[in-house]
C-alpha cells in the first residue's frame, strides 16, 4: 500500500485499500452521487509517467469495456486527468483462486473444474472478439460467495490491431503459467497461449503446487520446452485420468498439441471428445546437457535443456553472456566452458588463422562444420598432376630411339639414290 492513502479520486470516496498490484494499488471505492461500490485500479505517479505502461493501462479499459460476460469483470470508466490515471471496475466481493490455493489441502476436483470451465467461459467469448489475455493465472480470477468465476486484469491483453508494445525476445506474464513460446515473443500471441495459462492454473488448483515452482525464469523456460514437470496425479492421486490428461495436453510444450480452443479444452475435461493428438510428451532425457550460471544478483543456477533449445536460448540471447556460461553432459560434471563444446558454435577469443595482434576477434565455425578431435580431421587428397612430368619415361624413350633412326636410315638411303642417278648422267 502508498504511503499516503487518497481519501477520494475523481468521482468516486476512497473506503479501504485492498490489494497491491504490478502497476499500482487497488482499492474498494464508492460513486459521490450513485453511492456504486466500485474497484479502484490508481496507477503509481512512477509508472505514470511511462509512456508504454500508461498506453497499456489505458488499453486494459479499452479491452474489458467491450466485454460484458458474467465470467468476467466489468470495466466502467477510465480517468488520465486526475494526478495518477485510474480505472474503476466492477467490485467483485470474495477472493482470488490464488489465495484459495492451499498446499496442505488442494481443491476437489468437481469444485476446480466448474470454476475453470466458467473462466473458459469467458475467455471464449474474448477469444471471439479476438482478444487474446495473455496473463491468465490463479491471482486474476475472483470467485464470488456464490461461486461465480471472474477474469480480471486485462493490462497485457493483445487485440489484432494493437500497436506493439512488446520486444521480440521479452515474455510477458507470469512465468509460472506461461506458455514456453511466450517467454521468446508474447507479441505473437494468439488462442493457445491462454490456453497454456489455463491448464497451469487448473494444475496449480488440484496439486496446491504452482508448475514449476522455485525455478527461475530461465529454468522454467528450459522445463517448459521439454515438459518436464510432475504430472498432477503423480501429486495427487486422487485426480482422474481424464483430468490429468486434459492438463497435460493444454500444457504441452508444442501450441500444436494444445486443444485449439477453450470450449476443445473443456470437451477434454468433460471426456465429450476423443483424439489421436498427442498429451504433453515425457520429458527428453536424451541429449541432454546441463548450464550452470549467474544470475544478475549473483545467485548460482543449474538448468537443463537439449542443444536444440540451448541453441534457441543463444538465438534470442536468454543466456546473456555465453562465455560465462559452463556445460556438462551429467548434473554432476564436469562442467567446462560452453565454448568449449563444439555443437554450440561459440566463438573462441584467441586470433584464428594468423590474424593480427591487434585484432582480438574470434571467427565463428559452425558446429557442423567444426571438428571434435584431431583424429577425425578428414584429409585432403592431393590433386592429381596436370603438368607433364619432367621425369624420362623408358617407353617414350625407347619410342624417340627407333624413330630417329629409321629416318637416318631413309636419308643413307635418299643420299645413295641421288648419288646413282648423278653417275649415270655422266
């Protein structure tokens, strides 16, 4: 909470504070003259003056205002001329699936798939509108006492003729229930993102467990790709078959394995549909290596992946520095210098191939093309000699001999004729 609470924001008397967010507090408010209680999203005088989060607060009453579905929360006016812009919504009395969550006792299944089904609910029929949300998890789903699901936050929402507010190679959501693709472009988003997003908070409803907790971003990035995460019912025995395969599927690491829709996604849970396509795969234990790095606060991490996904990880630099970076095939070494492995193609810093002390530029080789040991250097073969040898050939000479001298032969006997013929004249 600021330190100092407003007693009212245009239109509306400040009653209580409730939550703090991201991007700013939220508080329960009510109308001067309708006496409408109202949520209040004020936005922090410090974010305020970022011109890309205030177009993208703006954006999020853009978005919630062309929706009206029960399943999720209303927007009602937008102000950018008070001190700090703000958003009243509708006031939604109960708490979020996050703080429903509990470790110690997961929710029953029946109760978490009709509170899921009802965000898909909504979701559809953003979806519909071409809408994308982008953020879906546990903290952004108010439940009322009555049992009624609401979607909120609507601030990084994507509609297809949206300016580009994101960079290509930064992710944005929550990395816990992000799709794996998100963390490389979330300016690409499309269905199967909240698709994603949904079947993580479904998992973190029946487990008590968030997907791939106390991992770092990185880490979770590298776990995502391979699938490699409990499955529910490892957790929670008591969870069904069709439930467990219905988040797995929604959580598979390829968009093209995931339901196509929330209402496929749903048929999954229901056991209305029957498919060929594949679940989440088990995770990849061939090909294997493991990182280990620093993080910019100093903290030593581990992580794991395949060369594919390093190799992409490099790509859209979620590495950082990759001379800094160590590698082994085995968790426990050991590790060396990831330059050092020839399938990752990283430049050394030594002068290649005679350059001059002056440049302290490496020449990349492809790893393809890059040798792992002397032994397997393939050696060129000579080309063969075009130039006529210089070297006496015995059978050309031999030739040379017999024809030299027949042709002093002819000449004795051109040089007897002639001299026969002149001794006749006489």
């Amino acid at each position: 909470m600021e330190n100092r609470e407003p007693k009212s924001v245009g239109n509306y008397d400040i009653v209580r504070w409730i939550a703090e967010g991201g991007m700013g507090t939220v508080y329960q408010g009510r109308h001067k003259l309708t006496g409408q209680i109202v949520a209040i999203k004020i936005l922090s005088s410090a974010m305020a003056k970022n011109a890309v989060l205030l177009q993208r607060f703006e954006r999020e009453f853009r978005a919630a205002s062309q929706l009206d579905h029960p399943n999720i929360v209303r927007a009602i006016e937008y102000c950018k001329t008070w001190t700090s812009p703000f958003l009243a919504m509708e006031f939604v009395e109960g708490q979020s699936i996050g703080k429903m969550i509990n470790p110690q006792s997961p929710m029953r299944e029946d109760r978490a798939i009709d509170l899921i089904t009802q965000v898909c609910l909504g979701l559809e029929y953003a979806h519909d509108r071409e809408l994308i949300h982008r953020d879906v998890k546990p903290d952004n789903i108010l439940v009322t006492p009555d049992g009624v699901a609401k979607l909120t936050d609507f601030g990084l929402v994507k509609d297809s003729g949206e300016m580009n507010l994101t960079v290509t190679g930064r992710g944005l959501g929550t990395p816990y229930f992000m799709a794996p693709e998100q963390f490389r472009n979330a300016k690409n988003a499309d269905i199967r993102y909240d698709i994603y997003s949904v079947g993580a908070t479904l998992y973190a409803m029946l487990t008590g467990q968030l997907p791939f907790d106390g991992c770092g971003p990185l880490d979770c990035w590298m776990k995502k790709d391979q699938n490699d995460f409990p499955y529910p019912k490892e957790l929670v025995s008591a969870i069904s078959d069709r439930t467990d395969k219905a988040i797995r599927r929604a959580m598979s690491a390829k968009p093209e394995n995931r339901p196509a829709s929330c209402k496929e996604f749903v048929a999954d849970l229901m056991g209305k549909v029957v498919r060929s396509q594949p679940t989440a795969a088990q995770p990849v234990t061939a090909d294997l290596w493991y990182l280990v790095y620093r993080d910019e606060e100093d903290k030593p991490h581990t992580v794991k992946g395949t060369t594919e996904s390093i190799l992409r990880a490099l790509e859209d630099g979620l590495l950082g520095d990759a001379q800094n970076i160590r590698a082994a095939n085995s968790k426990q070494g050991p590790f060396k210098p990831l330059k050092n492995f020839p399938v990752f193609g990283i430049p050394k810093k030594e002068n290649v191939g005679g350059a001059s002390s002056g440049s302290n530029k490496s020449v990349p080789i492809p790893a393809e093309k890059k040798p792992t040991t002397k032994q397997n250097v393939p050696v060129e073969q000579p080309k063969p000699i075009t130039k006529q040898s210089t070297v006496p050939d015995p059978l050309q000479k031999k030739e040379t001999d017999w024809f030299v001298w027949i042709l002093v032969a002819m000449m004795g006997i051109a040089s007897l004729l002639i001299g026969y013929m002149l001794l006749k004249s006489e």
